[in-house]
C-alpha cells in the first residue's frame, strides 16, 4: 500500500514539492552561510519525494542552534514551503482519492516550517514508535 500511495503522491505532488526543497536547498548552498539550512532543505525535499513509509520524529540532541535556525529558516523559505504544502493539500482533498495525500500534505506543513532539530526515520525504526 505505501508503493501505491508514493507512486500516487509523487505524481501529483510530490514532485513539485520536492523540487521547491531542492530549489531552496541550492539557493542555501550558494550562499555559503546558509549550507545547514541547505542540507536541511535538501533531506525534507528527499521525504517530500516519497513520504509514506516514514516519519518525522524530533531530534533529542537538537539545542538552541536548531531553534534560531528556525526562525530564520521560517523567514527565508518555511513559509513558502508551507503555503505551497497548504494550497496542494487543500486542491487534493477535492477529491475522495487525494484526500489521503491532501492530509499528508497537512501533516508536512509543520516540517516545512522547522525543519531544523528534526529526524526523518522508517516507520519500521524503533524510534518512530517512541522507543530508543
């Protein structure tokens, strides 16, 4: 079930989402200073790409770098992220089979906006369930 739903995801929307990360992400790596954000940029776009089969869990050596990071981040490009998270979930719940996606979208709404101090793991990976 998680190969058909990315296949379906990554035709429509995966895709572009993930090409808006990697666009961000060169942007950050052009501009030396900003390659965290960069490398950040470009792991979210990855999971943006095939999202079904994995999670985001919250780093627990994140600290107060991740934090600032995520303000400015927010201000860079979090937001046009997350709009265009909203705007694609809100076209798929339209219909009865891209709700599934257009919540999926919803879910990354809040990744897309701090993306710093986060983990992306396998939902078979024991800390996906709390563990470890």
């Amino acid at each position: 079930m998680r190969t058909i739903l990315n296949l379906i995801w990554f035709f429509l929307s995966g895709f572009w989402l993930a090409l808006g990360y990697f666009t961000a992400a060169v942007l950050c790596f052009i501009l030396i200073i900003t390659i965290p954000f960069g490398v950040a940029a470009w792991r979210i776009g990855v999971f943006a790409l095939w999202p079904f089969g994995k999670k985001v869990i919250a780093k627990p050596t994140a600290g107060v770098g991740s934090a600032v990071g995520n303000v400015i981040w927010i201000l860079i490009a979090g937001i046009w992220l997350a709009l265009g998270h909203l705007v694609t979930g809100v076209a798929l719940c339209v219909t009865i089979i891209g709700i599934p996606l257009g919540i999926a979208n919803f879910k990354l709404i809040p990744v897309s906006l701090t993306p710093l101090g986060r983990e992306i793991v396998s939902t078979d990976d024991p800390r996906g369930f709390g563990v470890g």
